[in-house]
C-alpha cells in the first residue's frame, strides 16, 4: 500500500542529461510532475499491475495543486497543506519559503 507525499520536481540533472536549456522552467509552469510514494505496507508490484484507491483524503487538496501552491507562491494553500496528518516535513519549509518570499515582495 502506497501514499503520495510529495511532488517530483524537476531538476537539473535531467534537463542537462536532455541537454534541452529551458527544460526545467517549461516543465514546471506546465506542472508535469511526478509523485514521490511513500511504503504503508510492503508487497510486490509490477508494471501493469491495477491501481487501487483504497482511501482519498477529503481535504481537496491534490499533489498537483500543492505543486503548484508552491510554485505560485499561494500561502493559503500551502497553510492548509500543513494541517494535513502525516503530510511530509518538507511542506513546512516550502510554506516558510513561499513567507519569506511574499515578504521581500
């Protein structure tokens, strides 16, 4: 049993294995991201296996719009993003980020 946590950004090492300059910025505003998967429960799984939803939180909030509350700077959302049980750590730094960044202006 799986649990998205986080989104998979884009990075730097792939756009220079691309060798496409650009690359992570396109990706990014057109918000084609990954999932990181964190392990609830051990088993095997191989490609082509189905996928089942056992629980969707009722929160509303998708990795998707995380992402992009991140990326556009939405504080609000990123607070709601931080009262979610169990959500991993790094949404706290990337709220106190987005703070900072409202803040300078």
């Amino acid at each position: 049993m799986l649990e998205a946590t986080l989104p998979r950004t884009p990075c730097g090492v792939f756009q220079a294995w691309l060798r496409r300059s650009g690359w992570v910025r396109r990706f990014t505003e057109d918000g084609r991201t990954g999932v990181y998967l964190r392990v609830l429960s051990e088993g095997t799984v191989a490609a082509g296996d189905a996928i089942i939803v056992e629980y969707r939180p009722d929160h509303g909030i998708t990795v998707m719009s995380a992402f992009r509350a991140g990326y556009d700077r939405d504080l609000a959302l990123l607070r709601r993003v931080l009262e979610i049980p169990g959500r991993a750590d790094k949404w706290r730094d990337t709220a106190a980020r987005v703070e900072r960044q409202l803040r300078r202006g």
